[in-house]
C-alpha cells in the first residue's frame, strides 16, 4: 500500500513539473512576433518585379557588404582606403580593409582648414599603393605585428604634406 501511494506520489510530482515547464515555456515565447500567412500572389510576374527592383534597404546593404577600392573620409580625424586584397609571401593572400587615424601638420592653426582631408582624397591612389607595397612581399608572421603598423604609418606619411597619419586602424584583416 505504500509503495502504491509513492508512485503516485512521484507520478504526481512529474505531472507538476511538466505542467510547470510547459506553462513557463509558453509564458517566456515570443507569440506576439507571429505573423499572419501573407496570401499575397507570388506569380511569376511579382517574384521577377522583385528581382529588377531590390528595396532601398537591400540596395543599401549590398553597398555596404560590396568590395570597394574608394577612399572615403568619414570624419574630420577618420579617413579610409577601401578594402586590400594582397599576396604575400608563402603563397598567402591578405584581405583587409584600413582606416587611417590623421590630423593637420600645421598645429599651429586655430580652425581646421580641410587641407589633410583633401591631401586623403587627392593622393587616394598613391596612399592605396604605398599599403600594397608595404604589405607585398611579407610574410603572415611579419604582418601581424605591431612594426608592420608603423611601418605602415611611416610610408603613407612620406606622400602626405598637409597631413599626418597618427594610428592605422584595420577594419578586416584575414590571411588565406
């Protein structure tokens, strides 16, 4: 008799527990999120309208995500180069993409006159090449550390007048 009414104190026990977890699984989800069946017609004619003509937000999203070799500047202090695709020794190849911390070389002045912003825009090509040519012909070990940023920032800084580079920041940085 005692036996019998343990099991049915334990069957009872499971029979809580699993009602309380059901009840604080369904308490916890997310329903309110569930959308409708959409019953739109998806014919052929909707789904190729939708293929010619991508929502600004996934033309904005393929900008992003495409590979670019434009130099922007993002700020008054922030500048950067694109993205670098790059051979290096040991038949490896280095992806990356670079943003330049820089200032004006003439301390002295009170208002930022935009020189070094337009030096960056101007000598574009020449600041993409001399990161080639700085990167070209190392190998992976080399490129990883710290020397190799200022390596980097002392070869940029050569072609720039109006401008300095103070830090060289890597945004992607992926050797294959």
């Amino acid at each position: 008799m005692l036996q019998k009414i343990i099991k049915i104190f334990i069957l009872l026990i499971i029979s809580v527990l699993l009602v309380l977890m059901i009840v604080y699984g369904v308490s916890n989800s997310d329903f309110k999120n569930l959308k409708k069946y959409n019953e739109e017609d998806y014919g052929i004619n909707n789904i190729r309208d939708k293929m010619q003509n991508p929502s600004k937000r996934k033309q904005e999203f393929a900008k992003e995500r495409f590979y670019t070799n434009r130099v922007t500047v993002k700020s008054s202090t922030m500048a950067n180069l694109g993205d670098f695709t790059v051979n290096i020794a040991g038949d490896k190849k280095l992806i990356l993409n670079i943003s330049l911390k820089y200032k004006e070389k003439n301390k002295n002045a009170w208002i930022s006159t935009g020189a070094a912003k337009n030096e960056i825009l101007a000598k574009g090509d020449v600041l993409r090449d001399a990161v080639i040519h700085t990167f070209s012909n190392s190998n992976s070990a080399r490129v990883t550390n710290h020397r190799m940023k200022k390596e980097l920032v002392k070869n940029i800084n050569t072609y720039l007048s109006e401008g300095e580079i103070e830090e060289v920041y890597f945004n992607r940085f992926l050797i294959q």
